[in-house]
C-alpha cells in the first residue's frame, strides 16, 4: 500500500508539473511566405501574370543579399536547416541562420550570374518535420537540364507531404506502434475494471497472466515506438541523414524531443504503477489519470492544437485517442482470454458487458472524428482534393466495416465468434495504421 501511495504522488507531482507548462498554438507548420519568392506560394513579389518557371524561379536584375522564410508557426532548423546554392553548386550563405519565432533569415552573396536553389528543413513547433526547395535566378537562368537544376542540393525528389517517403512510412510505423502499445498497455487494466464482474477474483485469478502479458506487450510497444519515431523524422528530411548524430542531436533538442521523453516517462511510470495492488481504488484513478494523460500528450502532435481552436482540438483528440483504446485493448484482450476453459460460464456475461464498453466507445469516436474533422476541413470538397482527405475517406471505409464485422460477432456463436473478433481487431489495426498516416500528412487548415 505505501509503494501505492508512493507511485501515485510521484503521479500527481509529475502531471501537475506537465499541465503547468504553456500550450503554444500549433498546427502543421508549413511555409507562408518566402523572399526572394518561392513560385508555389502567394506572394507580392510575383505578380499573377508574371510567366515564372518554377525550375528558374524570378529573375532578378540585381542580386538579393538574403533569404528569408516565413512559416505557419514557429520552427526549429534541423543542422543547417537552411542552405542556399549557386550556379555552380557551391554554398553562398554568409554567417550565421537566424531564427526568429516562424521566421527563418539567412544572409546569402548571389554575384554571380544564372540559377540559385535555396533549400530548407525544419522541425515545425508540433513536431512534424517539414522540408522544401525552390529555385530563383540572377541576370539569367542557368543553361543546362532542368533536373540538373532542381535536384542540386539533394534534398528534393518525391516528396509525400513535405518529407521523403522513407521517413513517412517510419513516421507511420512509429504511430502505430504507440497507438497499439498504447491499447495494449492500458486495455487489459480497462478490461480487468469495466468488463469482469467486480470482486470476482475466482474468474481473475485463472486469467490476469494473460493480461499481464498483453500489458508488457504493449508496454514494450510503447518504448519501441520512440526510437522508430526519431528514425522517421531524420529520415523525412533526407534519407542521407537517417542515422545522422548532429541531425539525431538537433532533432532530441526540438519540440518531438520534448513529446518523446513525456512519453517515454509514461510508459515507464505505468510499468511501475501496475506493479502495486492491481486492486487498489486509488491505483484505478492513478491508471486513468496516466491514460487520459498521455492522450493528451499525444495531441500535441497530431494536428489537435489548431491556432485558433485549442480548447475544442485538443479535447476532441484527447477523446478520440481514448475511446480507441478502450475499443481495441479491450478486444485484443477478451481475444486473448477467451479460450481459457475457466471463463466458459461467464462468457455470455462479458461479451454484453464487451458489447457495452465497445458501444460507448464507437460513440466517443464517431462524435470527436467529426468533431476534427470539421476543424481540419474548410469545405467538403477538401476530402478528395488532397491526400489528407483522402486517406480520411479510406479510413471512414474501413471504419464501416469494422461495425459492421463487430455487430455480426456479437450475434454469432461458438468458434465463429472469435473467428469474427479477430477479423474486427485486424480491421481496427488497419484503422490506427490509416491514424498514423493522417498524423504524418499536413492536414487542407
């Protein structure tokens, strides 16, 4: 009892210590404005006739001294984080970047004639990274191939939402693995309080080695997530830099640095708690409190503190996250014990009081999906005119048919009915695969 009351205040102290830090506004930093111009973007510099070759980029007379980048919300440089090319592929950057808030300012010397590249990543302020390249010229473009042009600094290619490829599919791999260690780790605990019969440590007794294992897994999940997450973000700026240590370096010391290690304490700081009296009502509101906690670390980056509406983005993640923990750590766990032959006689019981936990659940969802959704979107039409919405729409689909598979395995019997669940569970691992994508894509606002 008193290893109890000692994790639980090291609990209230560390939650109490998080909740007094500032939440900045956030969204999905991405470039607003740049000089000289980038001719992707609105800018004064760039008049609507103006015929502009993106590969030339404006044509200056007379040579501009700096290059500055203005972005949707304050930003870190990752190791150079800002590099300008000439003609001849030599660097022309004078001193030191400067950062200012969302502002991003190099001094360059662009002398000599023909096309410049600048080229930039940075570490947007709710941890996505982000990179781009653009191209201008002095007194007249450059001669030769326009892939010589565009390709010089390295960093551009095909790009998937402002990052490479490799670094998407690790971003997305990281997410899933927090989301399932996440549903793993507390599921069991949930299942444990919400789903078996209070005080029936007889039905416990036979199956809490499989929750406890189902725990550690998810524990295990939790931790492996972290390292697979910061390979994602070195390797979405450059795959050149995947195991970078001045990257790595940079990359710990950004905002994704900060998310990590909350997280890395969570998952820990669990590990310890469910060793104590799994019994204890205070132990219950401590395991809550953590779980509702780390979901709301979790909004920090994925697109829920929006700049205007952080009062309604962050709790509706906040939900979202905690009713799909509930939904799969509760099923990947009734999955898991069902085939104990001590349960045989309650088995009727926990699948409608399953049911009841799921219902909730898919309801919790539902609203605060739309909720986002309503908050990402500014018009319909944003759902099949970017990749973002897209990917959304694919989800909603799936998402269609996992009640679908859940309705039908509450009504059948025997072994089809596991059968059943463990199709509804590899469709629920789907849709957190699709979540993982959606937090790694800049979202239409």
């Amino acid at each position: 009892m008193r290893r109890t009351r000692l994790c639980l205040l090291l609990l209230l102290g560390v939650l109490s210590l998080w909740l007094a830090r500032p939440f900045p506004a956030q969204a999905h930093g991405t470039l607003l404005f740049a000089s000289p111009p980038d001719c992707t973007l609105a800018s004064p510099d760039l008049l609507p006739y103006d015929p502009v070759d993106c590969r030339t980029g404006k044509i200056f007379q007379e040579a501009p001294t700096r290059v500055k980048l203005a972005f949707t919300e304050p930003v870190k440089p990752i190791r150079h984080g800002l590099i300008v090319t000439g003609p001849d592929g030599k660097p022309v950057e004078q001193g030191s970047i400067v950062v200012s808030g969302a502002d991003v300012s190099i001094a360059i010397e662009a002398n000599r004639p023909g096309t410049y590249q600048v080229s930039w990543q940075v570490i947007s302020q709710d941890s996505h990274p982000v990179r781009g390249t653009y191209n201008f010229s002095v007194g007249q473009p450059s001669v030769g191939q326009p892939s010589e042009i565009v390709q010089r600094a390295g960093w551009s290619g095909s790009d998937v939402g402002g990052v490479s490829l490799l670094g998407l599919v690790l971003q997305t791999l990281g997410k899933l693995a927090h989301f399932a260690g996440y549903a793993l780790a507390f599921g069991p605990f949930f299942f444990e309080w919400l789903v078996l019969p209070p005080g029936d440590k007889k039905l416990l007794k036979p199956i809490l080695p499989g929750l406890k294992r189902l725990t550690y897994y998810g524990i295990g999940l939790l931790l492996l997530a972290e390292p697979v997450g910061l390979l994602g973000q070195s390797a979405s700026l450059t795959n050149e830099q995947l195991f970078n240590p001045d990257v790595l370096a940079d990359i710990l010391a950004s905002s994704f640095g900060q998310v990590m290690t909350e997280r890395l304490g969570a998952a820990i700081l669990l590990w310890v708690l469910l060793g104590s009296d799994r019994q204890g009502k205070l132990l219950k509101w401590g395991v809550t409190a953590l779980y509702m906690a780390l979901a709301v670390v979790d909004g920090q980056t994925s697109h829920a503190v929006i700049s205007d509406s952080v009062w309604l983005g962050l709790p509706a993640n906040t939900l979202h996250l905690a009713a799909m923990g509930l939904w799969l750590g509760g099923l990947a766990t009734l999955v898991a014990v069902w085939s104990n032959p001590e349960i045989q006689p309650q088995k009727s019981m926990l699948v409608r009081r399953f049911g009841r936990m799921a219902g909730i659940a898919l309801a919790w969802l539902v609203a605060s999906g739309f909720l986002m959704a309503w908050l990402r979107f500014a018009r319909p039409g944003d759902l099949w005119a970017n990749l973002y919405g897209q990917t959304l729409l694919v989800k909603l689909g799936v998402l269609a048919a996992v009640v679908m598979v859940a309705w039908v395995g509450l009504r059948v019997a025997g072994w089809r009915q596991r059968r059943w669940w463990q199709v509804e569970l590899a469709l629920l691992v789907v849709i957190v695969t699709l979540a993982g994508l959606l937090i790694s894509l800049p979202p239409p606002r």
